[in-house]
C-alpha cells in the first residue's frame, strides 16, 4: 500500500472541485460540503490554504476548528484570528468574507447544526478535551 501524501491528496482534491463547480466527485470527501479557505499566515503575513467542510446558517458558512479532534485547533483559526478577512471558494463561488468566531448560546446553536449535518463532528470536543471554536464566515464582496 502507498504511503499517505497529504499535499497530493489536497491538490487533487481541489483540482476536482474546481473542475466540478465546487462539488468533489470522487475520493473520500465525494459529496460532502467543501470550501477553500484562503486566510493570512499570522506570522507570515503570506496566504494560506485550508480545505474544510461546512454548514450553512442562512446565508452564512460555518466552519469549526476541529482539526479532526486534536488537541489544538488548527493553523488557519490562529490566521484568521489575526486576520479574518478571508477568501472563499464554495459552491464554484470565490468571494472575501469575514470570519467570525461564535460563543455562548450562539456556538452551541451552530455547533448543534454543523454536526447535524455532518455527525463525524459529534466526537470531536470529547476526543480532543477542547470545546471546539466555531466560525461563521460572512461574505463581504465578490
């Protein structure tokens, strides 16, 4: 069996969004809710990417910090923390938001409809002994 090679997973993973109109065809992650997210290195200052699965509240994507149930949240929540303009490409769509980390009663509302929708979310807080941050993204221009 082959070694594992993220980088190569992820490009091929874009490259068939972006062929499919923002839908993933193929591999693992067919079918589900994908988005790239483009945020600012916070020490880099240089543009990072970040492919991730969302929910939809409204007219916003909501996105959780899970790193799959990690004990520490992800590069890109630290960037976007430092720097939460953003760029966006969902639904074959590219457009600058701005993201937002949700607390109290409105993080559990959300977190409550991320993982309704995507259940393999449920384990995450347990598994990583962390609540898990939860990140609304507003689009501000195309």
């Amino acid at each position: 069996m082959p070694d594992y090679d993220p980088a190569a997973f992820t490009k091929a993973l874009v490259a068939d969004m972006r062929a499919h109109n923002g839908e993933v065809t193929t591999g693992p992650m067919a079918g589900r809710p994908i988005l790239l997210l483009t945020t600012t290195g916070a020490k880099t200052g240089e543009p990072r990417e970040a492919v991730l699965t969302y929910s939809r509240d409204g007219d916003h994507l909501v996105v959780c910090a899970s790193k799959g149930g990690a004990p520490e949240p992800p590069a890109w929540y630290h960037n976007l923390l430092a720097n939460p303009i953003v760029k966006v490409e969902a639904g074959g769509q590219v457009f600058t938001a701005r993201a937002e980390e949700q607390g109290g009663a409105e993080h559990d509302r959300l977190w409550a409809n991320h993982v309704a929708v995507r259940p393999e979310f449920a384990e995450y807080p347990e598994k990583s002994g962390r609540a898990i941050p939860t990140i609304t993204l507003e689009r501000i221009a195309s």
